[in-house]
C-alpha cells in the first residue's frame, strides 16, 4: 500500500473512530438525562461533555485497534 493511501486511511479511520464514539458518548449521557447544551456549566452539562470526550477515546482506540487487526503481519 502507497504512503499516502496508507496515512489517508489512517486519517479517515481515526476521524470515523472518533466522531463514532463522540455521538454515542452524546446518546448514552443522553438517554441519562445529561444535557450537554443547557445553558452554564452545572453538573448535568459537565458529566454529558464528559461522556462525549470518553466516547471519543474510546471510539478512537476502537479504529486504531482495528486498523492494527487488519495489518499484515511480519513473519519473523
């Protein structure tokens, strides 16, 4: 695989991974009765940004986890 075909799908698993976890971080909090949106910072408002920022990690190690599972391997 080209470097830049290699690094494009990098970039793009990454960003899918990411967004992926982020919108679902936002739904869980959510179905939780977080509201990320509501006007101040009170405690409601900040445990839904959190959930979205967890989401994203983990959406974002779940890419890079497949991506390592899809690599070829070197025989040694």
């Amino acid at each position: 695989m080209s470097s830049a075909r290699r690094l494009l799908m990098e970039g793009l698993s990454d960003a899918v991974g990411f967004v992926g976890g982020a919108l679902a971080g936002y739904w869980i909090g959510r179905l939780l009765g977080f509201d990320i949106f509501t006007s101040g910072y009170g405690p409601s408002s900040l445990a839904g940004i959190a959930l979205v920022g967890l989401g994203g990690g983990f959406g974002l190690q779940a890419a890079r986890r497949w991506r390592a599972s899809r690599a070829p391997r070197d025989k040694e």
